[in-house]
C-alpha cells in the first residue's frame, strides 16, 4: 500500500499521505515523499500542497521501528528524516500545510516546514513532543521551527512540548487560518496557491535558496557532530 501519493492540476502539486491510520514515517514514507518531490520538480510545479488523511496530517516517526533499528540504521534514518524535511523546507516553488488533524512530532515538523499552514479546526493536537518521550531536538528542527514559531512562544512549543490545537496554533502565528471543515480548508487552500501563480518561480526559488541555503548546510554539517555525540 502506498503511503504517499502525488498528483497534479493547473500546475498545482499535491502530495497526500495516507496509511489508513496516523500516516507514520518509515523508509517507505521517506521514499515515497521523496519520489513526489522529484516528481512535483519534473512536472514544473508551481506550487506544492502537502496535506493528510481525515483526522491525522501525521502522528511522527514510526515509534513501532525505531527500537529495531541498529546504531548505524538509526544514524541513517535520522539523517534521511532531516534530509527529508529540509528539501520540502527548501522546495524551490511556494509549499503550504494543509493539515487535516493532528500532527505531532515530525508531523509538526513538517507543517512547519511549508512556507504556509492552514489547518482543519477540531480536537488535533500540533505537538513537539521530543522533550517528554526522551529525544534531543538536533539543530536542523530548530531552523525549521524558527520560520513558524516566533521567538515569544518558542521555549514553549519546543523546549516545554506545549500541545496546541488549532486555534491555539493560530493564535500564536503558527498557522495562517484555521477552517471550519474540510471544504473550507480545500478553499482556503485554492485561494493561497492562487495567490503564488503571481510570483516569478526562478526569483522565489533563488531568493528561498539565498535565505535558507547557507543555514541548512550549516544544520547538516552540525547533525553529523549531534549523531556523533549520541553514539
């Protein structure tokens, strides 16, 4: 079963993860978001949607996994995650979150890492929770989370694993609107990718690369000396 599946229309890419249940990253989630990826880039996208099954963007890692993962493996799979989110936190054309319930741990991630958040309203959680299950935040979620959460709320989201719903969310900045139902998200949506179809692509994709480039692989060259230091 794919957990991940790509389309496109008027030049506008969706990757839509579904498992069944809380769309939980794996190897085959990661090599499934990455061939959309690729895709959505052959395709000349315009702008790319990432958004989730009714009631789950996505819960995180597969918690189920990581315990029969060797030293080696985990190293590999942390660094395939952190690739993983800092492409669509790099992704050359406009990328927005819509998020269809709760997104926890590297689900928040990343929501944060698309350029814009909408979120459907209900009882969803959008939680860093690393800090109460035992894991070290690497810096590389640090500069995702710094384009979502502003310095005031911060220590809150990520050092104190505050879990916001919605409006919450909203209220913080995190998210650019909540909606009321699923209609209402894919609205909101329509109206935000066509409000990017004005942008010249290869200036927004260079002024992104400019702005963020130099601090991802900075990120990169530092999670080698964080995996390092956890071994």
């Amino acid at each position: 079963m794919e957990k991940v599946t790509y389309s496109i229309e008027d030049g506008i890419a969706q990757i839509t993860m579904d498992d069944g249940k809380a769309n939980a990253m794996d190897w085959g989630f990661f090599e499934e978001m990455g061939k959309s990826m690729d895709q959505a880039e052959n395709d000349g996208a315009k702008a790319l949607v990432i958004t989730g099954r009714p009631g789950f963007f996505s819960g995180g890692l597969d918690l189920k996994l990581l315990p029969t993962l060797s030293a080696s493996e985990m190293g590999d799979f942390t660094t395939t995650l952190a690739r993983t989110m800092l492409r669509v936190f790099s992704f050359p054309v406009p990328t927005i979150a819509a998020c269809t319930g709760h997104a926890i741990a590297g689900g928040a991630m990343l929501t944060f890492a698309c350029d814009r958040r909408f979120a459907l309203d209900g009882p969803y959680r959008i939680q860093m929770n690393e800090t109460l299950i035992g894991i070290a935040l690497p810096s590389w979620m640090f500069l995702i989370a710094r384009s979502a959460i502003s310095s005031r709320w911060r220590n809150e989201a990520l050092l104190h694993a505050r879990a916001y719903n919605p409006n919450e969310a909203l209220e913080r900045g995190i998210l650019d609107a909540v909606a009321k139902d699923t209609d209402s998200l894919a609205a909101q949506v329509k109206t935000a990718t066509a409000e990017t179809l004005s942008l010249n692509l290869p200036a927004y994709a260079a002024s992104k690369k400019n702005l963020r480039q130099g601090e991802i692989e900075h990120v990169l060259d530092l999670l080698k000396k964080e995996l390092s230091d956890q071994g």
